[in-house]
C-alpha cells in the first residue's frame, strides 16, 4: 500500500527560518531606526531659499558675459565676505578671525548657482539657491548677496555705456571742427568769386531773391568801409591842423606880419579835390583788390 508524504511549502520554510533568527533582523533595524531618530532630532533642519534673475542684453550691456561668469562672481569670496559683513551677521562677528574664514567657506559651500539658457539663446536665467538653519537669515543674505551682484553687473554697464558716450561725444566735436572748417572754406570762395551767400549752388533750383537781413548786412558791411575812409580822412585832417597849429607862434608881432602873410587856402582846396577823387575811386573796388590797397596807401 502507497504511503502519501507531505511536504513543507517554501513560504513555511522561510517563516521557519525567520522566526528562528527574529533576534538577528531586530537587532539590527532596531539600531538602524535609532540612529537615524537621532541624527534627525542631533543635526538640525536647512532650509532652502532660492531666487532667480534673468538676463536680457541691450545695446552694448555685457550682462551676457556676467551670466556665463556668475557662478563664479556670484560664489567669490570677497563678495560673501561684504555680504556677510554689510549684514553684521552676529555669529560671524563672535567668532575669532581663523573662525571667520570657515564660516565664510561654509557659506559659500551652501551657495548654489545655476545659469540656464532660454529659448532664444539670448536671455539668461541665473538660478541662486543658499540653505541654512535659519530661515530669517537664509532669506536675508540671500538677496542681500544677490543685489549686490546685480549692482556689479549695473555699474559695469553704467561704465561701458559712459565710454560709449565720451568717444561718441569726441567724435561729434572733432565732425563739428570739420563742418566749420568746410563752412569757412565755402565762405571764402564765394567771397573770393562774388557769390551771394543766400543763393543756391548751380545746378540745383534757380535764384531767388536776397534775404533782407543778409542784404541790410551787405549794406551794413559798405557803410561801416565809407565811414572807415571818411574816419581816415578826418584823421589826416586833424593831424595837418594840429601840426599847423604847433607851428604858430605864441604871440603875433604886429598887424604887419598878419597882413603880409601867405595863405595856404588854395593849396588845402587842392588836397581835398585829390583825397574826394582817391574815396570816389576806392569804392569801386573790393578790399581783396590790389588797387584798394594802393590806392588806400595813397589816400593816407
């Protein structure tokens, strides 16, 4: 007759084996969840604040080379050292000087920068995380730390913008220069050659009638080169009296001399018969004109 064996199913068999080494699994995760309750209630809590900036160059702004730098800029050293002093941070203040240079490093170490590029491949965005114990101071330094470094990049522009402006400013006078030496060049031509100075150049539209300003200057111009011949001539006039009247004795001898004296009467009328003719035939010409001046030599 056959005889039916049962058998242990494999579920049985690792229940079997657990309960018979239950001490070496609790053990174990016992100290495991121990160890980790402590180090949760032991290490404090970070908190994790974050901002973001984006970067859009315009003009000659080279905020677009800042953003490729600013992990570096932004993480420097001596930038978290302003920072943190500006702040008067008090557990750096307490700390001794060789503390002050860890705590500065931990700082940095928990500052988190990260750049991505937009769609465009032209604006930034500049991702800035910092994580610490304190919530009031992580919000604090972070955007302390984060104006700070907005205003380099401002100032940066600020200072490639005034160059701009100052060689801009430069070359508008040095053009300005030129303009006025060409004005004056032209200005000379046309007086040379007897051009108006209110008439179109030739070729363009035909001639139009004189300004009256520049006509009553024209005028003006003649009148003040008459009075100057006239103001010559009564110049001569008054040094020849002068000079006659130097030469007059103090007293008259007696009414003999005076009546037996010469006048020079015919001779002045003569002179100025010569000096009307020299004035009627100096207006005929220009002061550029060589005659002007030889005949200007001879008037004096």
């Amino acid at each position: 007759m056959a005889v039916q064996v049962e058998t242990q199913s494999q579920l049985q068999d690792f229940l079997g084996v657990l309960r018979r080494r239950k001490w070496q699994i609790l053990l174990p995760a016992l100290f495991v969840i121990a160890l980790g309750g402590a180090f949760a209630v032991i290490v404090p809590k970070k908190y994790v604040v974050k901002t973001q900036v984006e970067l859009r160059p315009v003009g000659v702004s080279v905020s677009s080379k800042d953003g490729a730098n600013a992990t570096f800029q932004i993480r420097a050293r001596e930038r978290v050292k302003k920072v943190v002093g500006e702040l008067r941070n008090e557990r750096y203040l307490s700390l001794a000087p060789e503390e002050r240079n860890e705590f500065l490093l931990d700082v940095v170490d928990d500052v988190k920068v990260r750049l991505d590029r937009a769609g465009d491949g032209v604006t930034s965005f500049v991702n800035i995380e910092y994580a610490s114990v304190d919530p009031l101071w992580a919000r604090t330094f972070l955007r302390a730390l984060r104006d700070d470094w907005i205003n380099d990049v401002l100032q940066r522009d600020r200072n490639k913008l005034a160059d701009e402006k100052q060689k801009l400013f430069e070359e508008k006078q040095k053009l300005e220069r030129q303009l006025l030496r060409e004005e004056e060049a032209v200005t000379e031509l046309k007086r040379k050659h007897g051009i108006s100075a209110t008439q179109p150049v030739p070729g363009s539209e035909g001639p139009r009638s004189e300004d009256p300003i520049y006509a009553r200057l024209v005028l003006n111009k003649q009148e003040v080169a008459r009075l100057d011949l006239e103001l010559e001539r009564l110049r001569v006039e008054r040094e020849l009296l002068q000079k006659r009247y130097d030469e007059l004795p103090e007293m008259l001898a007696g009414e003999e001399t005076v009546v037996a004296g010469t006048s020079n009467a015919a001779e002045l009328d003569e002179l100025d018969g010569k000096i009307r003719d020299l004035q009627k035939d100096l207006r005929q010409y220009r002061p550029d004109h060589p005659k002007f001046k030889k005949l200007k030599l001879e008037l004096e």
